[in-house]
C-alpha cells in the first residue's frame, strides 16, 4: 500500500458534484424505509481484523451533523461530524440502489 495525500477540494469537488447530478435528475429528497441500519465505526473500519457493528441511524445522524455544522469546529466535533455524514451518505447510496430516491413534482403541470 502507498500512502498518499487526499485533497479535501477534490473531495468536495467530487461530493458536490454528484448532488448536483442528483438534483439535475429531478432528485429532491430520499423516501427512507428504515432509519435503522448497521455501522462499523470509523476507527474499527481500518483495522485489519473484524469489525464490531453497532447500530446507527439515520434521523440521528442528520441531526447531529446538523448541530455539529452550527457548532464550533475542532477535532472532537469533526470526526463526529463525518462518523455521522457517512451514515447519511449510505442512505443516499441505498436509496438509489432501492429506487427511493424522490423527484419533485412540477406543479406547473397541475394549475
């Protein structure tokens, strides 16, 4: 293995530009089933053993990355923050996959 650096611009880049081709398809939120899913935590995820599940949830991830956005931005909360938006992100990744990805509806069809 070779270790290299990873630019957070092209990240968000990358990020950025995969929600913008959601949205150009008309995609405007996600239909979530179950909240409920399984997670290995981030540290465990990069040991080479097995991992320990825990259970994670996707309400509980959108609310702590929303109070962690609007909070102060240090170490603690940031590895938190990402630990909770790689929940969210898994929720997008198994909508697509499901077909629970909504579009909005044109309401200038209906008048």
């Amino acid at each position: 293995m070779v270790e290299a650096d990873i630019k957070i611009s092209e990240l968000r880049h990358l990020t950025n530009s995969l929600f913008d081709s959601l949205e150009g398809q008309g995609v405007d939120s996600i239909h979530v089933r179950q909240s409920q899913y399984w997670k290995v935590y981030f540290a465990d995820a990069f040991e080479l053993g097995p991992p320990a599940l825990v259970m994670g949830d996707v309400y509980d991830d959108l609310n702590d990355v929303r109070a962690e956005v609007k909070g102060p931005n240090d170490d603690t909360t940031l590895w938190h923050a990402f630990m909770h938006l790689s929940g969210l992100i898994n929720i997008v990744a198994y909508a697509a996959e499901n077909g629970d990805l909504a579009k909005r509806v044109a309401m200038e069809k209906h008048l």
